[in-house]
DNA sequence: TGCTATCTTCATATTCATATGATGAATGTG
DNA sequence: CACATTCATCATATGAATATGAAGATAGCA
C-alpha cells in the first residue's frame, strides 16, 4: 500500500465534502457513517487537516467542517502531507535516509523517473479531478 | 515508504548475493553485519525468499544462502512479493480490496497510467541491474 | 444563564510490522 | 560417533499505526 490508512481515510473525506451540496459545515458523524470509518479517528484526522488550513471547523450547533478553498485548488499531495512523507526519504525506493544523483542507493537511477511520476501525479490530481463536484459548486470556482 | 522494511532487506540481501564473489554459499552472519540488519530478522526474510525458490540454503560448516539463479533472472518483483502485495490490493490508491475498470475507485482512472508505471519497473528491473555483478559472474549467464 | 450540539483532547486498547533471544535440526569433519 | 557450524523455528518483546471511549471546550439558542 503505497498509502497509510490515515491518508486514505483523509481523501475520501475530503472528497466527500467536495461533493457535499451546499455550503453547510458537514459533520464529522455523517461523514464517518457515509465512509464507514471509525468516528474519532477520522475527527483527530479531520482536525490535522484543519491545522494545515486545508478545512475550516466550527463547533457547536450547526458545526462542522468545510472545504478551505475550492476542490480544484486541492491537490492530492496538499491531503497526504501531513500523514505520509512522500517526497522525503519516502522517495528512495531502499528507504535510504540521503539518496540523491550525487549520492545514489543501487536502485537510484532507474527508480528516479517512476518516482518522479509518482510525485507528479499526487501534485497535479486535485480534489476535483476525483469528486463528483456539484455544477453550483465548480461553477463558483475560478 | 512503497516498500515494508522487510522488503528493502530483501532486496539488500539479494544484491549482496549477487555481487559476492565465487559461488560459495554466504552465511546469515556476514550478510547480516554487511547490511547493518538484525541476524535473526534477516534470516527468517531469506528463509521466506528460500521457500519461493529464489535462494538455495545449505547447513553446517561451509553452508549458507546462494542465489538460486542469475541475478540477471531475478526481478525485483520476485523479491518483493513473498512481503508486500503490490498487484493486489495494493495497486488501488485508496486501498479498495476491489478496484478495476468495471468497479473503479474515484482516483481509479488517473492512477491507473501510474500504477502501471510502478508495477512495469518492479517486474522489468533485474538484480543484475541493480547489483555490482562479478565480470567472472556476469559471463556465465546466459 | 443553562442546555444541547459539536469539535477537541486525553487516556487507553488493539493490531501488526519489526525485532530479539533461545532452542532445535541438519550437515560436514575429524 | 562426537562435535562444531550453520540454518530453522519458537517464544516473546517493542514500537508505531490504527482504533476506541470518555471527558473537555466552545458556540449557538431558548
């Protein structure tokens, strides 16, 4: 799994309040029961998120979380951040803590170009290349 | 990290195989001291790559592991598979047990190019690509 | 002010990958 | 056969990711 669980559970949140109609704070209970995920382990979750400034939480009645800014301003990597380091040491296939060009693991030269698009691909895909954005909401975005 | 620990210490292991010199079997102690990793850890991961046919190992005096076959036969996949599912459930980004084209994930169709791409390089890259292989070693593949 | 709804936080449990230590089984050599 | 050498296996420990449960803090509303 080229993912942790945490990250996996932080996308799929993600694009469920991408694709949340309206613009009212969603729940953390409604989106752990629509997941099927674990409640306060999605809000700790929710709330690392919240810390990076890619959500926006209100407590109290009416609460909730939002989107910060527009889904097609998300990038896949911007939800993974704060769980999983995917550039860092990640980046070496041999899990070496300094592999570079200069300084390469036996796998360097030939893993550089898959991991490359790999990181390419969680720095373009944006929250609304994967959700089912509602046409008021894309309509918004800029 | 794509890799589990135990991997990577399969892969390390391997590449050492491959580049020692001669064709006598090479003990769990030396590779273990070469490769910095734990003596026990490491021989239950080349007991695992012995029971799929990859390595040979021999007991008692002279024993130890030798490849099975040219490093130039070996793929990194062959290494890898007997720790970590990377065809499997694994090739989905959001860890769905079930993901294809029929039944996608909502990132199934832009990863798919990439897993792709992942999955090609673990099954196209050779331990002779990898490994510093003896010229003496290297002139008897085939 | 008091009440409820909601996120936040703390304490703890569970599971799994990783790791260690001790013992068992096989093999070559004298 | 006795012994040393080596891999094989078992029992257990550790640490991190995953998960649960309960209490704390804040916000709106009557």
């Amino acid at each position: 799994m080229i993912l942790s669980q945490t990250s996996i559970y932080a996308i799929r949140a993600v694009i469920h309040l991408a694709e949340a109609e309206g613009d009212d704070p969603v729940r953390v209970d409604d989106i752990a029961e629509a997941l099927k995920v674990p409640r306060n382990y999605l809000s700790k979750i929710l709330h690392g998120l919240t810390r990076t400034g890619l959500l926006e939480s209100t407590r109290g009645p009416k609460g909730g979380f939002v989107l910060a800014r527009a889904p097609g301003r998300i990038r896949l990597s911007d939800v993974i951040e704060p769980f999983d380091d995917i550039a860092g040491s990640s980046g070496c296939l041999l899990g070496r803590a300094r592999c570079s060009d200069a300084n390469p693991c036996p796998a360097h030269a030939r893993w550089r170009d898959v991991s490359m698009q790999v990181r390419a691909f969680l720095a373009n895909t944006t929250m609304e290349d994967l959700a089912n954005v509602p046409a008021n909401r894309a309509a918004l975005e800029v």
